[in-house]
C-alpha cells in the first residue's frame, strides 16, 4: 500500500542517517552512546523477521570523500619513513602545491560526483583498475581458493562424488541468491553490509575488448547449465532435469560419470588448449574473440560457457601439499583455467578442491563467505544422509525414482591455422608466466590466533603485519610500500581501501628487534605501539578515512578533465612490493551451522601472484584459534625475491615476536 511504501522510505532514510555514525570502530569497549546508538539501529530500524539478501541495500550510506588536507597529511605520514629526507622534503612541497592549487578544483568536482553516485569511487575502480587492465588475468589478477585444509583429508577422495557434491551444493547457494534467500552480513551482529558483489558470483563473465573489458551477467533463463572441462574436453551440462527440477548429488554425479566415461575422439591439441586464450593479453584476446568467435560453431560454444553458471575443471593432477594444491588452483597448466568465469570449481583426481576466481566482480571475503555456506550446508547434508558416500567415494543412488536427464553436449569447435597459431602463442604465454611463478604455502600450528591474542595479547592482524615488516626488513634491509585491503562494506557498493602497513612505528620496531642497545621492554613497547597503530590505521579505512581511494579518484578526474597533477602521477605509479591480504573466515551467522561439525569447517584460504615483479604477495588467514595458514608468492626471474625464504623469515619473525610477548609473563 502506499502508507507501507511511505513508511519503508521514511525508515530507510533514517536508518541511512543512522548508520553514518562510526564511533564504534574506535571505542575499546562500547560507550553509553554506542550501546544507545546500537540498540536503536537494531531494534528500532531493522527488519526483525529474516530480511532478504537486499532488503538494506538502500539504507547502507555512502563512501565519505575525505577533505583534501586530511588525505594529504595522512599521506605524507605513511611516505616519511619509505624516503630520504629531502626526498621527503620535495614531497612536502609537492603536496602543499597540490593543496593549493589543482587540489581544490579536483575535489570539486569529486564531490559533484559522489552526490549523484551511490559511491564515488567504486565504480571508477572497477572500471580503470580491473577492466581497463591489458595484462593477462592468469597468476596477476585472478585469485585462488582452496575448499579444503590441510593437513586433514578431504570430505571424499572420489573426483566425480567430490565434484557432484560441490556442484549440488553450488547451485543451491546460487538459487539462495537469485531469490534473495541469503542473509545479508552484519558487522558485530547489527550493521548491515552492502552484498551488491553477490549478484556477480554466477552466471557472470568477464567479456574482453580493445578499449576495455566489461561485465556480462546472464538471467536465471539464460543461464541454466554449468560447463565442464574434462581431459581437454568441454562440456555442457545441465543441472536441472527436463522437469526443470534441480538435480541430486547422485543425479549430477550419473552425468560426470558419463563425461568421464566418455569414448569419442580425443580432443585436438588446439581443442585441448582454447582456454589458453583467456590467459592472453586482454586486447589480443579481444582481437581473436572478435575474429574467430563471431559465428559458426566458435561463437555457439563461446556462447555455452560464457552463460554457464560456472565452471567445473575435473584436474588429473593430485596434488599432494597446500602449496601444490593452491598453486594448481591458481595457474592450472596454462590451458586449463577459463579466467574470464566468474568462478571456476577445480576438483582433482584425489578430490581436493577449490575456486579459481576473477577478481574484477569480487572480492576474496565474498569467495570466503560463499565457501563457509558451502561446506557448513554439505557438511549438514551428509549428516543428516541427504546423500552419502559409499565406500569408493562415489554418491549412494537414493531412493525413488530419478528424473529425466538431458545428457551432457560436447562443444564443438572449428579451429583453423589462423586461430592455431593465436592459441599456441597464448598457451606459451600463459606457461612462461606460470614457469615464473614461485610460491609456497603452510599451515602453523605454533602461530595462532589464540597465542596472538591471549598469551601475547596483541591484535592479530597487526601482529601478523609487523611481522611481515620485520621479516622483509631482514633480507632486505629496507621498508617499502605494503598493501593491505580494508573491507569498505559498511557503505554502499564499498569495494576495499588500502591499509598502508609500513608506518614510522611499524619501521622503528623492526630496526629494534635486531639492535643489541634497545632493551627486550622497549622493543615489546614499540611492538604493542607498531600494532595498535596499524588497528587504528584499519578503523580509519573502514571509516572511509584513509588515502589511497581518494587519490586514485581525483587521479581519473584529473585525468578526465585534462587537468595536470604531476603529485598524483607519482602516487599512482608507487609500486607495491608488499601486497598482503587477510582472508577472514566464520562470517557466516550461527544459524549457519545448525546441524553441522563446526569444527570441521575449515578451509586452508588461498592465495594470489605478487602485483610488483619485484616483490611478494603474501595472503593469509587464521583458522578459529588453532591455525595461521600463509600463502606466499614471488617471480623466479627477480633475482632478489625468493618465496620459500621469505616465508622461513616470516615464521622466525612470528617465533621471535611471540617470544618476546611472552618472556613479560615469564617469571
């Protein structure tokens, strides 16, 4: 009715007013005010009976832009200790001419922006940073997700029982968001959190072109099928019955089972190797999508796979360790991985698995949250004997009657010398990258979260960091700029804002650790101060309040609007030689794990390829208390990185750390 509608707006409006105050992420304890404030928004604003995926998307506020100066000062904080002091000196003068001149009419028209946007940058930064990217999406881009931890075994050792109980449980999340089904997050339990990159999970693929890719999602009509990679072979598959019923576990495992037992022609070598084309240059691939895909048999089977729910790889390979498994994921053989997906299930011979994913639609936290329903939902199944595994890992046939199946399609392909010759160039391509790659991963159990926080009493992430900063420090004997992402989904549309992990207090602890005159006291002083000071740093980019998204935005206007800005060119072409992210795991709400092992649910995070050459990327989560799991990346052709080197010092700088924290409560 029309007095509804006017009361949802007036309630919606108001909870976006609400919902702009941000003490919360600064007080140790709540305040009198925050625990009003809390009350207020949860009991008086939200929804009591279970809101749908959306229903407080129009509320979210949106992104603040930050004043000119503030941005600036916290610039110039965070370069202070990466430069020589009249290098700092000449910063200094270039950012007060910023200030003062181009500055203010940037910022003008920033502000224009974010009054007719529901976010003033997020769309810029997928636009410029991830779509306009022409470099190939494998290994530098696309990111890797394992479904499983190690060192424990896996649900089943079967591929195909393995791959059917992912693929079930997969499209049941996939119909949880295209009915809005799913619980939208919330922060400490009462702030809504924008769920805008859900959308994009499925039926989603990255579509190249010469001026700049885009995004193209598929309508649940549309897209009824996944596809399927087996021994160099494409597949189309349905997932519901001619009924249009979706399928059991045993119901898709009988069609894997009829892919991997099919007898007709081997692929060719070129039919074996067109994902290949996806790792390519992102114009190049354009070129040959535009040449040799536009018609025919080409464009049909394109067409297949880009509408696809997503897509299955069925591996050969059986990786043995975390690092193996989470590089696999990552770069597969090159020929193996269609990166223009949204997300690819990588399911190996002995039934490890997990997601290879683009990284323009979303980000790992998503990834993270989806895989945490998944394996909390299969995990309820199996108990509760939905289905089960018989003793070769293969689904048990359930009771009643199947449906009718439509067998899976292979896709055909006409591949001329043309087209061979483009697809042996990717392929070679997208091997010496993958040959380049050097990475390793672990599971700590001596490094945890509980040691963290109970014994050493220090906030895990910032413990994690410095620790990143001491042990670089170590082989480098220099600090450079370090990314971390802070999520910004406290706002609408918030994507991440970058935490700046080197910091004068995070340089000064580590120059201590190793200096015989500075007393074990003062070093775990300016390690308790390096940390708090990156958490505090942490709360002022999920405020909205740090530096690095306002800098990019006035970069694209000024840019836009021809307007010279000489500072923010070089801000903008500051390499990261850290690039560090954590995964965060047990979002889900507790309902979630109703009926389910929780302790079971564990995955072993994932990891991603280093964004400067000459540099790291290093990702890690911890698993409850228990577990620190590391992933680290580097380039074989840079003569100074080495990964397997870097994460030793990473555990010496924990075990020193830790000691250090602890040797206050020794007696």
């Amino acid at each position: 009715t029309h007095e509804a509608f006017t009361f949802a707006a007036i309630n919606r409006t108001f909870l976006r007013q609400m919902l702009h105050y941000k003490e919360w992420l600064f007080e140790k304890k709540p305040s009198i005010l925050t625990k009003l404030w809390g009350g207020l928004v949860k009991y008086g604003f939200m929804q009591q009976s279970v809101p749908a995926l959306y229903t407080y998307q129009g509320a979210l506020p949106k992104q603040p832009v930050p004043s000119i100066r503030a941005t600036c000062d916290k610039y110039l904080s965070t370069v202070k200790p990466l430069l020589e002091p009249k290098e700092y000196d000449v910063m200094v003068q270039q950012v007060t001419q910023f200030q003062s001149n181009e500055g203010r009419k940037l910022q003008r028209y920033l502000e224009i922006k974010s009054w007719i946007t529901d976010n003033y940058v997020s769309d810029w930064w997928l636009r410029f940073v991830y779509l306009r990217g022409r470099g190939s999406l494998l290994v530098y881009s696309n990111y890797a997700g394992i479904a499983d931890f190690w060192p424990l075994p896996t649900v089943c050792e079967n591929q195909l029982g393995r791959a059917a109980s992912l693929i079930r449980q997969l499209i049941t999340i996939r119909q949880f968001i295209a009915h809005e089904e799913m619980e939208p997050l919330r922060a400490v339990d009462v702030i809504p959190m924008c769920m805008s990159q859900y959308q994009y999970m499925f039926s989603t693929t990255r579509i190249p072109h010469p001026d700049g890719d885009y995004l193209k999602q598929y309508n649940a009509i549309d897209s009824r099928h996944i596809v399927v990679l087996s021994k160099g072979v494409w597949y189309r598959m349905n997932v519901t019955d001619a009924s249009r019923r979706l399928m059991s576990a045993y119901e898709i495992q009988t069609l894997l089972r009829s892919i991997a037992e099919d007898e007709s022609d081997p692929p060719s070598a070129h039919e074996a190797q067109i994902a290949a084309l996806t790792t390519e240059n992102r114009s190049v691939w354009a070129e040959a999508r535009e040449i040799h895909f536009h018609r025919g048999e080409n464009r049909t089977s394109l067409d297949i796979i880009e509408r696809a729910m997503f897509a299955v790889i069925l591996d050969d390979n059986r990786p043995e360790t975390l690092a193996e498994e989470s590089r696999l994921i990552l770069t597969g053989d090159g020929t193996n991985r269609w990166c223009d997906k949204s997300i690819c299930a990588v399911v190996f011979a002995n039934g490890r698995c997990g997601l290879h994913t683009e990284h323009s639609w979303g980000d790992a936290p998503v990834i993270g949250h989806m895989m945490e329903v998944v394996l909390a939902n299969e995990n309820r199944d199996l108990k509760q004997g939905v289905y089960q595994f018989d003793s070769r890992g293969y689904i048990d046939r359930p009771a009643g009657a199947l449906g009718k199946l439509l067998p899976p399609t292979r896709l055909q392909w006409n591949i001329g010398a043309d087209l061979q010759q483009v697809i042996e160039a990717a392929t070679a391509q997208a091997k010496a990258n993958i040959a380049d790659l050097d990475y390793t991963a672990h599971t700590f159990e001596d490094l945890n979260k509980g040691l963290i926080t109970k014994k050493c009493k220090c906030a895990p992430d910032g413990f994690i960091q410095m620790g990143i900063q001491l042990a670089y420090y170590r082989l480098e004997h220099r600090f450079v700029p370090t990314y971390e992402p802070a999520m910004m989904r406290l706002y609408c549309d918030g994507r991440t804002e970058t935490i700046r992990s080197c910091s004068a207090e995070s340089c000064e602890f580590a120059r201590a650790m190793d200096d015989p005159s500075v007393s074990e006291k003062e070093r775990l002083r300016l390690l308790r101060r390096a940390t708090d000071a990156h958490q505090l740093r942490t709360k002022y980019a999920m405020a909205g309040e740090q530096v690095d998204r306002h800098l990019f935005a006035l970069y694209v206007v000024s840019r836009g609007k021809d307007i010279s800005a000489p500072f923010l060119e070089q801000v903008i072409g500051m390499p990261w030689t850290l690039s560090t992210s954590q995964i965060p795991w047990r979002m889900a709400p507790k309902y979630v794990y109703k009926g389910v092992d929780r302790d079971k649910i564990l995955v072993s995070a994932g990891g991603f390829g280093p964004v400067d050459p000459n540099g790291y990327g290093i990702c890690y989560a911890f698993m409850d208390d228990k577990w620190l799991v590391m992933h680290v990346s580097s380039r074989l052709s840079c003569p100074t990185t080495d990964s397997e080197k870097m994460l030793a010092a990473l555990h010496q700088a924990y075990k020193d750390m830790a000691a250090l924290c602890l040797s206050e409560t020794d007696p």
